[in-house]
C-alpha cells in the first residue's frame, strides 16, 4: 500500500519526452500520408532541383588553350600528305564555357578567342562554338557563333576561297570557305548537325553594322582542309 | 483489489488515455497552425518578398544582369555599351518590381506589362540615332522595333520570379480559406485546452496534458527548419542568376526561421506548463 501510495508522488518524467516524441512522429507521418502522393512528382523535381553547389552564373572561364606551334599541321597545298591522328584520350575535352582555342580568318580581319558554348560571357569575350556541336577535327559539324558588332564583324568580309584557321591545344587546322548565304535564324537547313565529314559553319546576325536586330543570321560555310583527326577509339 | 477498486482504476485509464489523445490533437491543431501561419506571414505577404529583395541587394543585382543581357543583345545589333548603362540607369527596378509584386497580392495580372518599357526604349533609341547622327536607312523601323521586342523579352525575363506567376493564382484565390482555417484552428486548439482545463478535477493533471500538447507541438514545428537546415537544401538550389539564388536562399531561410519562432512560442508555453504542472503536483502531495 504505501509502495502504491509513493508511485504516486513522483512525477513521471518520462511521459514528457516519449508522448511529445510519439506525438511528433504520428503528426509527421500523417501530413506525409496525405502530402506525398499529390506532391510525388514535384519531390522528385526537387531532388534535381536542389542538386547545385551554390555556385552561380559568373563571367569567368577556364582557359585550358595551350598553343601548338604555328608551323605543327601547317597546311601546304603543294604538299599534300595523311593527317596526324591524335588519340581522343590525349585531350582535354572542353566542357561548356572554357575558352579551348582561337579562330583566325586573316582576309576578314580575324582573330578571336574560341570557347565551347555561345553563352553571353563566351560570346562577350569571342566566338563560341556550339556545345551541340563538335570541336574541330571530330569529323563532323563544328557550328560557330559570334556578334556582329564585334568579334565576327569581319565576316562581311567573308568569300569562297578565304582559308579559316582553328588553333587548338591538340593540333591546327585549316578551312576553306565555300559558301556565304543569309538565311533566317528559324531555317533549320542551314546547318546540319548531324553530317558525316568534317565542316565549319560560321554565323552572326545580320545585317552587319546596322542600328537593330533583324531575324537573319549570316552563314559562311567551309570545308575541312587539313588538320590532325581525333581517334575517337583510342 | 476490491471490484470497485479495479473499475476504478479501469474508468481512471481510460480517462487518462482520452486526455492524452486529447493532447495530441492539441499538437497536431498548434502545429497546423503553426503552418497557417507562417504561410501568412511569408508566402501571403507581399512585403515579405520585397523585404527579402531589399535585404539582398536584389534590386541592384538585377539592373547588373539586365544591362549584361542587354549589352550582349548590342553587340548584335550596333547599341553601344555606354547607351545600354545610361538605359538601365533611369530603370527603377524597385518600383518596377513593387507594382509586379503587388499586382500578385490584389489578384491583378501576373504578367509583366512591357508597353511603357517600350515606349521608352524606342523613345531613347531614337535620341540615340539623333545625337550619333545614324544614317535613317541602317536603322529601319522594323529592325529597330524587332530589338526593342527582344529587349523587352529580357526585361520580362529579368522582373518576372519564375513559379510565381504561378503562385500567384493560388495566392489570390486561397487568401479567405487560409484566413478561415487559422481562425477555425484557433477555436479548436483554445477548445482543447479549455477541455483539457475545466474538466480535470486535479489542477496538476490540467497542466501535465496541456504540457504533452505543447512539447509534441514544439517538437513537430521545429523538425520541419531542423531537417532542411541540417541537409542545407536551400543553399543547394540549382540557379544560375545570383539576383535569384541570393533571393531564394534569403526568403526560405526566413520562410524556416518563423517555423523557428513559432517552436519558440510553443516551447515557451511548455515551460510555464511544466512549472505550473510542477508547483501544483508539489502543493498536491504536500497536502
């Protein structure tokens, strides 16, 4: 009897920190019951959405352009040989925003910085090249942007025969214009992206050093002429 | 034990077990409410948003990455840099986004109006044409009015939030709900514990159910901040614009840190509960 008596006498400290507990997690697991199946698909957004690292869009770049020299892979139209090949292992892929090489049209004035992507900061510090495309000596498509009223003003200057220059960390190349044309920005058959062979494609608004924007893009297309060719099995 | 004691005790479990289940309801109305109202407070609030924008250098940052937009858009179409910063200069992007924040809390459209953004564009480029005497033929009508649509595309860009627009609807059309459902939440937690109250003959045992009420409440309000601090979620939202990721993190740290305040408020009355369950049961077994 007095065992009983003092039980009740003393405070049960331990209903104050499990019932609040089994409250928490009974409350918890109900808004989730009725939560998450209307909202599955959103949290599932959400991982991706909170997937960053807090780092924002911001106007630097990476530089891995590291010149051959001039002379490496020089083009000789009286001596024609096989290209290199340099193994796709031995290169540093440019990944979006880095600046990877320069282009150089010496008849149009030419001589800018070449990056991987046509964002604002690339096309801000020179041409970009566009990251659907692929970098040159690839074997395919190398698609080309630039403004107008700055680092592709030149290409007014553009005609068939001018040679184009891509100087990259892995090797030089060599283009010959073959066509200018000025087609609307929406005109899918002005490039292809998918072709086999190598080519450039080159283009900027136009017209060129007029006050406004028109939906017209300049083409200048080239052939590939010479240069090393990535392996892409090696 | 005599049978009246064993029925007794019988009537006393059940009664204690319907006073706990009572307690949990009260936690589970207190945190409702808790959600009520920092929804209010946050989300409902225009001026939270503009604070949050104010507090962060939004305004600034924005007018930063709209010239930088506009800039690259004059490179391709022959406007000068010097015109783009004397533009974005007269904009004043806190009254521009005031009346967009605004238009959202009084239900008007959500979409951002471009007809005097424009005007005055068109106005400043042609005060440009004349003061750098540009010949009239490389600065056609058409391509001049075709740079101010893809401007004023940007502009939109720039002063819209993305998802708000969204949110916008939802906020106008639930205002009145919210408002009832914190004011029926209310009457129910003050009704619980009124129960909880008048109908215990002990004063200590008042106390104590109201006091489990409160703890689970102040534990269910905190877990929420708690676990989003703990993973830094938001500090790993994917945007690329700072104007918008500064903005991001600033208001959903405020948005976690009511849910703080209110487990604060709620953990506070868990306290004087505590002590006037304590002081009761002490005067109880003294006597």
């Amino acid at each position: 009897m007095h065992k009983h008596h003092s039980s009740h006498r003393t405070i049960n400290g331990k209903n104050f920190v499990i019932l609040p507990i089994i409250f928490c997690v009974l409350i918890l697991g109900i808004c989730t019951a009725v939560v998450y199946p209307s909202t599955y698909g959103l949290i599932a957004v959400s991982n991706l959405f909170f997937s960053g690292t807090g780092e924002t869009k911001s106007s630097k770049y990476e530089n891995i352009f590291v010149p051959v020299a001039e002379e490496e892979d020089v083009y000789d139209p009286d001596k024609p040989q096989t290209p290199r090949t340099v193994p796709i292992s031995s290169i540093q892929y440019p990944v979006y925003g880095d600046l990877f090489g320069e282009l150089i049209i010496e008849d149009c004035q030419i001589q800018d910085n070449m990056f991987f992507g046509d964002g604002d900061v690339q096309l801000n510090n020179g041409v970009g090249v566009y990251s659907g495309s692929f970098i040159p000596g690839y074997g395919r498509t190398i698609l080309v942007a630039g403004h107008n009223n700055t680092y592709f003003n030149g290409l007014k200057y553009a005609k068939a025969g001018q040679k184009v220059k891509l100087r990259t960390s892995y090797g030089n190349y060599t283009y010959e214009i073959t066509d200018v044309q000025v087609k609307l920005s929406t005109d899918k058959t002005a490039y292809d992206l998918l072709a086999e062979k190598e080519n450039l494609i080159m283009y900027t608004c136009y017209p060129f050093d007029e006050l406004g924007l028109t939906p017209y893009r300049c083409f200048v297309y080239a052939k590939f002429v010479s240069g090393p060719v990535i392996d892409k099995n090696s | 034990m005599s049978h009246r004691s064993h029925k007794r005790s019988k009537k006393s479990r059940f009664k204690s077990l319907v006073y706990i289940f009572l307690s949990f309801v009260l936690s589970f109305v207190l945190f409702l409410l808790s959600v009520c109202l920092v929804l209010r407070l946050t989300v409902f609030s225009g001026d939270f948003m503009k604070s949050a924008m104010s507090g962060t250098g939004y305004y600034e940052f924005v007018s930063e990455e709209f010239s930088d937009g506009m800039k690259n858009l004059g490179h391709a179409s022959g406007l000068s840099d010097e015109f783009v910063d004397d533009f974005v200069k007269k904009l004043d992007f806190i009254e521009i986004e005031g009346e967009y924040i605004d238009a959202f809390y009084t239900g008007e459209s959500t979409l951002v109006n471009t007809t005097h953004f424009k005007q005055t564009m068109l106005g400043a480029l042609n005060d440009y044409i004349e003061e750098n005497n540009i010949d009239r033929e490389k600065a056609s009508e058409a391509n001049l009015s075709y740079l101010v649509d893809k401007v004023a595309e940007l502009y939109v860009a720039h002063v819209s939030i993305p998802f708000f627009s969204v949110l916008g609807n939802y906020i106008s059309k639930l205002d009145t709900p919210l408002r009832v459902t914190e004011i029926v939440l209310a009457i129910l937690a003050l009704g619980i514990a009124a129960i909880l109250y008048f109908t215990n003959e002990y004063k200590h045992r008042r106390y104590r159910y109201l006091c489990y009420g409160l703890i689970g409440a102040t534990l269910t309000t905190a877990v929420i901040p708690a676990v989003v601090g703990i993973m830094g979620f938001v500090s790993k939202a994917n945007i690329s614009s700072r104007s918008l990721y500064n903005l991001f993190v600033s208001y959903f740290n405020s948005f976690f840190n009511y849910f703080w305040i209110f487990a604060g408020i709620w953990a506070l009355l868990s306290v004087l509960s505590f002590v006037m369950f304590y002081t009761r049961f002490k005067k109880a077994v003294n006597n």
